[in-house]
C-alpha cells in the first residue's frame, strides 16, 4: 500500500491518551500525516508518566478510562510544575449537557465530543497551539 506523502505543518509534539485502540491508532495516524510528532498512551497512568517524560506540546484524553480517568490526569497534570501549562483538550463519548459543563469548569482548554470530525480535531488543535506561547 503507498501512503500518501506527510504534509508538514507543524514540529509540535502531541499526546494522545485514550483506551480505545481503534481511536487511538486512527488518531495518532492522522496527526502523523499532518506532521505532528504524537506519543500514544493507553490509560491516563501511562499518559501522566508520558507527559512528565516526553513534555508534549498538547495533550489530547478521553475522559472515561482505566487506571485513571481524564478528569484524574487533568489535575494530575495541573498539580505539577512541569506539565501545569500543557494545553489539554477532552476528546469524550460523554456528550451530556453535565458532562459538557463539568468539562468546561474543568481546567481543559476544549471539551470535544464523539464521534467527531478530524477536521474539527484539526482546526481545534490549530487553534490551540497557534494561542502557545513558543
């Protein structure tokens, strides 16, 4: 199979945390080809160790996982120096107006909800970085 040439658009370094593999490959795919450097982790244990390791640019979780869930590694995430300012975006099935509005009180940057667009994803992730200080 030829895989279609990567378009570069950014150096930036991405984590997606998220315990669905099918999501979770489908995404890292994506963002590959459009030239981030992503880190995967399948739980928001593995992720909060990646974070501290790998220091990432944004961070990309779900909300319900095993070992420890988004709203766990958010505030994990907050509480330490090194990983408080990452930017970090929910990517969740839990779509209800409380989820919503605990997402949005939450300290996330954005609370995205699925199933979603990767064209949304992208232009969310633009945004976001585009806001970073460098």
């Amino acid at each position: 199979m030829i895989k279609p040439p990567i378009e570069k658009v950014s150096t930036k370094k991405i984590l997606v945390v998220e315990d669905d593999v099918d999501i979770l490959e489908t995404t890292t795919e994506l963002l590959e080809l459009k030239g981030y450097t992503v880190v995967a982790a399948k739980n928001g244990q593995i992720g909060l160790e990646s974070a501290k390791n790998e220091r990432p640019d944004l961070i990309i979780s779900d909300v319900t996982m095993p070992k420890m869930n988004g709203f766990e590694l958010l505030n994990a995430l907050r509480a330490n120096a090194k990983t408080a300012m990452i930017p970090f975006v929910f990517l969740t099935a839990k779509a209800q107006k409380g989820d919503k509005l605990l997402g949005a009180s939450s300290g996330a940057d954005r609370y995205l909800t699925k199933p979603f667009t990767m064209v949304d994803l992208l232009r969310n992730i633009k945004e976001i970085l585009e806001c970073v200080p460098q």
